[in-house]
C-alpha cells in the first residue's frame, strides 16, 4: 500500500493510462454499439490484430536498440509469394513452403541488421531502402502475379483461432526473452547507450543484427498467417503494415529513442488500434477519418514519452 501511495499522478499515468485508455475505449463502444459487446466480435478482433501484432513484437524489439524497421510490409509480401510458390505445384508441402517463407524473411532481416550495425547507416535509410528492395524483389519472384492456393492444411494457419493462438505464442515468447533472458538484458542495455553497452562488454553489433533478423522473422510468420487467410501469395499485400506496427509500439511505451519498452504495453498498443478500427467500422466511420485518428495517437504517445522523459529528469 505504501508503494502505491507514493506513486505520483505522472508515475501512475505512466504506468497504468495506456491500460485506462484501451478499458475507456473498449466501455464506450459497449455503450453505443450492441454489435460490439459480442463475443463473435471479441474474437473477430483478436484475428483481425494477429497479423500486425506479430509485426508489432518485433518492431517492438527493433525500436528498443533506437532503431526503426520499416520493411516489414514488403517482408510480409516476400513471405506470402515464397509460401505461395511452393504450394501452388505442391499443395502438400505446408512444412517445407513455412521454412521457406521464414527462411527468405530472415535474410531480408539480415541485410537490415548489416547495413545497421556493421556499415553504420542509419535505421531509416536502411529500411527504406530494404522495403524498396523488398517489394521489388516480391514483384519480380511472383512475376507480378498472385499465387492462388488450395492447400487445405496451409490454410488451416489462417482459419479460426489458428492467428491468435499463433500471435499469443509469439507475444509469451517475446516477453520471456525481454524479462528472462540475457538477451533481452542486452537489447535493453543497447538502446539505451550503446556506447557504454560496448564498454561494458555487450557485442552491440552482434545483438542490432540478431534484432532485425528476429524482425524479418516475426514479419515472415506475418505473412504467412496473412496468406493462410487469404489463400493467396500476394506480392501488393502488406503496404502500410509498418505504420500500426510502429503505432502499436510506441502507443504501448516503447520509446523511439530506445531503451524503454515492454511487450505487455505493445500488447494493449495493438489492442487499442484494434479495438479502433473495429468500432469505427462499426459506426460506420470513414477509413480516411481513422487514418487521420490514429496519425494523431502516434503523435500523442510521443509527445507524452518527451514530456514523461523531461519530468523524470
């Protein structure tokens, strides 16, 4: 009781409001629209946040060592047409076109982390390039075309609960490996100096190349969740994704100058866009109002990281 007693009102909204802001939300929907107190509803919403919550969690990671990913639509695109490709002449194949999906993501995530730590380019430029390259790279393998599938147990991963229990493995995983393990010492320590990091012993270089490999990854399984869904390997898909995922991230804590974040709040982040963008289907709001919506949101949670920082001081 002592501890929650001396928890200033700054500390607390720190602490607890983006949590308050999701329980806010979530009630005044209840309140005006009976469609979304459904259970049918609840769930539709966890599957519909699945595919950009597994990007959120490594965009999560890539944001806490003061990096950005901004490659992660065009990965999901790379993921679904290698998948794609292999199951539209081998329907059978679902392990074997999965490995591959992730496998080619991973690289894509490699050449990030190489560019980033090991050539000293910044972040964005790197990923900017990336996406570019990335997409361009899906254009070319699919010939521009998209893979139809009808491999019912690849789509099985898209259908029911399947994106959900998929996401809730990934976000437990995630979240063990920031709390318990050396790693995500490292990744903490890393962003938040990677100079004094370095001297302390921490291989900074080593840990920004396994981040954004693990980014590539986690888009990979992305994709391949996104196309289970749709049974189709688009090369189109996954323009924008980048932008909830950042969203997600920040809204949740994790702070874009590094150091500063955890999975739990990227979890309610999600939910927040989710829950959004479904009530707003709901009540029938233009998607151009929603994009204009959650642009302010972003902007909101960044100014309240600068402010929380500067009191802190």
């Amino acid at each position: 009781m002592e501890k929650m007693k001396k928890l200033s009102g700054a500390e607390f909204a720190r602490k607890y409001g983006i949590f308050l802001v999701l329980v806010i939300m979530s009630l005044l929907l209840i309140c005006v629209s009976p469609t979304f107190r459904t259970v049918d509803n609840a769930v539709n919403i966890l599957r519909q946040v699945s595919v950009n919550g597994i990007i959120a969690i490594g965009m999560t990671f890539v944001i806490m060592t003061g990096g950005i990913d901004l490659t992660v639509g065009s990965v999901i695109a790379v993921s679904g047409v290698i998948a794609g490709s292999i199951l539209v002449k081998n329907p059978g194949y679902v392990a074997l076109a999965v490995l591959a999906a992730l496998a080619v993501s991973g690289i894509f995530g490699a050449i990030n982390g190489f560019f980033v730590a090991y050539m000293n380019v910044p972040a964005f430029v790197a990923t900017l390039a990336g996406m570019t390259m990335a997409r361009g790279f899906a254009y070319v393998y699919s010939n521009g075309k998209p893979y139809t599938l009808a491999s019912d147990g690849f789509s099985k991963i898209g259908k029911g609960m399947a994106p959900i229990l998929i996401f809730l493995v990934v976000v437990t995983a995630a979240h063990i490996i920031l709390s318990k393990m050396k790693f995500g010492r490292y990744i903490y320590a890393s962003g938040g100096n990677m100079k004094a990091a370095d001297a302390s012993g921490v291989r900074v270089k080593r840990i920004l190349m396994k981040v954004y490999i693990l980014g590539g990854v986690l888009a990979g399984i992305a994709g391949v969740v996104l196309a289970a869904r749709t049974n189709s390997g688009q090369p189109a898909v996954g323009v924008g994704y980048e932008t909830d995922a950042i969203a997600a991230a920040v809204i949740g804590g994790t702070s874009m100058t590094g150091g500063v974040g955890t999975i739990g709040g990227t979890l309610i982040g999600i939910l927040i866009i989710g829950v959004l963008n479904n009530g707003l289907n709901l009540l029938n709001v233009s998607s151009y109002y929603q994009q204009i919506l959650k642009g302010l949101i972003i902007l909101g949670a960044v100014c309240f990281d600068i402010k929380s920082k500067k009191s802190s001081k």
